[in-house]
C-alpha cells in the first residue's frame, strides 16, 4: 500500500511527516508503541529532515506498507516496509560522522544503523534516498 505525503521547504514539516507516518502505520495494523513503528517514524525523521535542511526545497516521502489485511510487521504483504524522500537536490548523500557533542551528521548514520537497506539515485531534476526495514523485495 503506497503512501505519498508532499512535504514544504518548512523544518517543522518534519513532525507533520513524523504525524502522518504514525497514522498511517496505525491503518495496517501496527501499532504506535511497537519497535516497526518507532524505526519507521525515526528513519521519516531523519530523512525528512535531512531533505529539508540541506535543500531548503520542498520534498516528497513515499512509503510502501504492507496491506492492512494481510497482517502487521514486515512478514506481510511484500514483506518489506520502504521509504523513499525525493528532492531537488542532485547532490550525493554524504554520511558524516559527528563526535561526541555535535548536534549535526548523524542521520545516515542512523539510517544506516537502523534500516536493512539504504541507498539513492539521482532523479530528474534532484534524487531519491531509499531505505527498507524487512525482508529484501524485488525493484
């Protein structure tokens, strides 16, 4: 179930994304509380943001759920649950690596960390950055 949510050039459109991603995970039967929703909403968290700060432009989150009938978590539907945030900046994702009190150059990071898989290509006119919790899917 393909989910698309257009985000404004805004920081603070970084919890309405945050919001969003929470309610619709809810309608496929994951819960709030559960470890697939709290990485799925973290990862929209650091991907949004990412987009929005080092861009200043408006973005685009898609996100490929399982279908809500066909059980929650990763086990249903393709078995994998996947996020992508569209820009308009062509330029490369460069993973930082932020010591000790830095407030910046974690999200990749933690993308990494926390996501199965995570790459990008570029786009017409900017990239894509994708990342999948779950069992690996054919694309």
């Amino acid at each position: 179930m393909l989910q698309v949510l257009e985000i404004g050039a805004d920081p603070a459109e970084v919890g309405r994304a945050r919001r969003w991603a929470r309610a619709r995970l809810a309608g496929c039967g994951i819960g709030q509380d559960e470890p697939l929703a709290e990485t799925v909403v973290l990862l929209i968290s650091e991907l949004v943001t990412n987009a929005v700060v080092h861009t200043g432009c408006p973005a685009v989150l898609r996100m490929l759920l399982p279908h809500p009938h066909s059980g929650a978590g990763t086990d249903a539907g393709t078995g994998a649950v996947r996020l992508e945030v569209d820009d308009a900046s062509s330029r490369a994702p460069r993973p930082r690596h932020a010591d000790g009190d830095d407030t910046n150059g974690r999200g990749l990071e933690l993308v990494s960390g926390l996501a199965d898989r995570w790459g990008w290509h570029r786009e017409s006119g900017g990239k894509r950055i994708w990342c999948e919790l779950g069992p690996a899917t054919e694309a």
